[in-house]
C-alpha cells in the first residue's frame, strides 16, 4: 500500500513532476506532431510516457494523499464553505477566467475551420450546409463546458477536495424505480409547461425583446436542421447531453444547495436556482415555461438526494423533442413549445393531477428507501 507522504515533499515531487512533464509534452509540441518521420514520432511519444513512468509513484500516492485532504485545515476551503460572499466572489472569478479561456478555445476552432463564429451566426439559417451546422455545435458545447462545466467541478474541488463527488450528490447510483418516476414526471410537467408558455407569450414586449425573440427562434431552427444520423448525434451531444450535465450540476448541485445552506430554506432556494436557471438562457417568451421546468427538476433532486435524477429527467426531456423532431420533421418544426394547446383548461387540470400524484409516489418511495437503509 503506498504510504502517505508530508505535504511538503508531496508538493515539491509534484511541482518536479509538472515540470518533467511539461518539458516533455514541449517537445513533442513543437516537433510537430504527427510528423511524417514515424521513427521520430516514437521517440518523441517514448519520451514522454516515460516521463510518466519514472514518476509513476505520484499516481500511487496521490490516492492516499488526497484521503487525508478532508482532514487537511485549509483556510480557502473554510471560507468557501462559510462564507457566501467570498464563495460567489471565486464563482465569479472562475466564470470570468472560463469563458475568456472557451473564447480563445473558439477563436482556434475559427482557425482552424475557416468560419467566423458570431457572423456565422448572424448568416445561420435553414439553408446552410452541414458544415457549418456542426461548427455552431461545436462551438456551442466549447461554450457550455466552460460555461457550466468547469466551473462547478473547480469549485467543488477547491471547497471539498477529495469529497467533492458526495457533495454534488453523485456518489450514490440512481435508484430504477426513480429513475422511472422522474421520467413519467417530466412526461407530466410538460403539457403543464406548454401551457404557461402560451400564457407567456401574452405578456407585452418592447420591440427589441420580439426582435431577439426572433432570432433566437431562428438560430434554434436552423440547427434543429437535421439531415443525417450525425447530425441527430450531434443534437443530442450538444443540446441534450452536455447541457444535462453542466446545467444540473451548476444550477441543482451547486447553487441550489448552497442557497439552502445559506438560507435554510429548501424550497426558496429550488425557486430561486430555478430562477437564475431561466434568466441564462435569455428568452423572454420561454422564461416561466423554463421556470417551471427548472423548478421541476429541482424538487426531483430535493427529494431525491440524487443529482443523477435530474440529469437523467434534463437530458430525456431535451432529448425526447430531438428524437421526434427528427423523426417527423414537418410535424414539429422547433424543438421548443410554440403552439398554442386547444384546450388550455383541461390541459392545465389533467397535467397538474399527474404531477401531483407523481410527485407523491416520488416522496413516498424515497420515504421509504431512506426508512429501510437506516433500520437495515
């Protein structure tokens, strides 16, 4: 069993360890690779695993360290764990830091596809050819990674250390039977969304929201324009999958639970999550619908005390509108809800009967799961 190692020397063997590395991958850099000359390509790739290899003892002990962190006082992490403003302070610190690093992750995607990413924008449309479709994509999941992603993982590591999987609620795995549920859930708030959203769409606007509005609608448009299996995969990577993940752990893992802590008030902080959730996608005609949805899965993690719930819920609801526009494309031109329901009443009623009786056996069986283990 590797042994634990003092901080110090731990620190210095790393810092030894960067350094070898990093002078190793700078070679293999600025040799060009991959060179024509196979020879070199060997040598240059034997280099650097055995730089690896002759350090091979840092992955061995990096466990054993990284157990101990938990009980290591760091000021930074007390801080970040008590202190609300210090902790949105480094938040928006990481998010400032990120999205400059994916707009120059972007302006090198712009390098090398040929394609200006905001006047691509500015000309995208139904017309376009799927080129470009998959530079938008791409682009878009660049942005969301570091947008949500990244962030959260940053600051989960910086506040917990070696417990930042149990403190985002992923160390446990999703339960079937809620899994099921939170499905059938989603199933269920969506008529009920729609609605709203056709309620929303009766609020006034100033011109330059409807003007926005517009051309949201059609960029959402152009790339729900899907002509093979490719570009179906590519939909459901970057509007299903990727934001599944990020936004949920963003949004339920981090915010939400803080905002709890800090308050003590869970449900306060599942609406006011669920808020900020909507106020970042930027569209004034799918606020509320989106604050139901955001508030939905939400409730799912809080009653849960699972964030693989929700993003499973998040990523099948994006997912399932993909699948269907893809399959019966004339049927469903916009991923989004924008049709007004015949019968807004009766939809309202039916869809609230669903998610209240969902919402009960959800709370009933994880009652009872939670009884269980703790008598077992």
């Amino acid at each position: 069993m590797p042994k634990v190692i003092p901080w110090d020397e731990f620190d210095s063997k790393c810092s030894f360890f960067m350094l070898s590395f990093a002078r190793n991958a700078a070679t293999f850099w600025y040799a060009g690779i991959p060179n024509k000359n196979s020879t070199l390509n060997i040598i240059l790739l034997s280099n650097l695993g055995l730089s690896l290899i002759k350090n091979k003892w840092l992955f061995y002990t990096v466990y054993e360290n990284m157990k101990q962190v938990q009980h290591f006082e760091s000021p930074l992490r007390n801080s970040l764990q008590q202190k609300p403003a210090f902790f949105l302070l480094v938040l928006l610190f990481l998010l400032l830091v990120l999205s400059l690093l994916s707009a120059l992750w972007i302006h090198f995607l712009e390098a090398a596809t040929g394609y200006d990413y905001q006047a691509t924008l500015k000309q995208l449309s139904n017309n376009n050819n799927a080129t470009i479709r998959h530079f938008i994509r791409l682009a878009n999941m660049i942005s969301q990674i570091h947008t949500f992603l990244l962030p959260t993982l940053a600051m989960a590591v910086l506040a917990y250390a070696w417990q930042w999987w149990r403190s985002l609620q992923l160390h446990q795995s999703p339960n079937l039977t809620n899994v099921v549920l939170a499905i059938f859930f989603m199933m269920a708030v969506f008529p009920l969304a729609q609605a709203v959203y056709f309620l929303n769409k009766m609020l006034p606007l100033p011109e330059s929201a409807l003007a926005l509005e517009q051309k949201l609608a059609q960029l959402s448009k152009a790339l729900m324009v899907m002509e093979s299996p490719y570009e179906l995969l590519g939909n459901l990577a970057t509007i299903a999958l990727i934001p599944a993940i990020g936004e949920e752990l963003f949004f339920r893992g981090l915010l939400q639970q803080k905002i709890a802590q800090w308050m003590q008030r869970p449900q306060w902080a599942i609406w006011i999550a669920a808020l900020i959730f909507s106020a970042f996608h930027g569209q004034f005609q799918g606020f509320l619908p989106r604050l139901l949805l955001g508030a939905s899965l939400g409730y799912l993690f809080f009653w849960t005390k699972n964030l693989w719930i929700p993003i499973i819920a998040h990523f099948f609801n994006n997912a399932a509108q993909i699948i269907l526009l893809y399959r019966h494309p004339l049927q469903f031109s916009n991923v989004e809800m924008n049709s007004n329901p015949p019968n807004l009443a009766l939809l309202v009623v039916v869809s609230s009967i669903f998610v209240a009786l969902l919402s009960y056996l959800i709370i009933h069986f994880n009652r009872s799961t939670l009884d269980n283990s703790r008598n077992t």
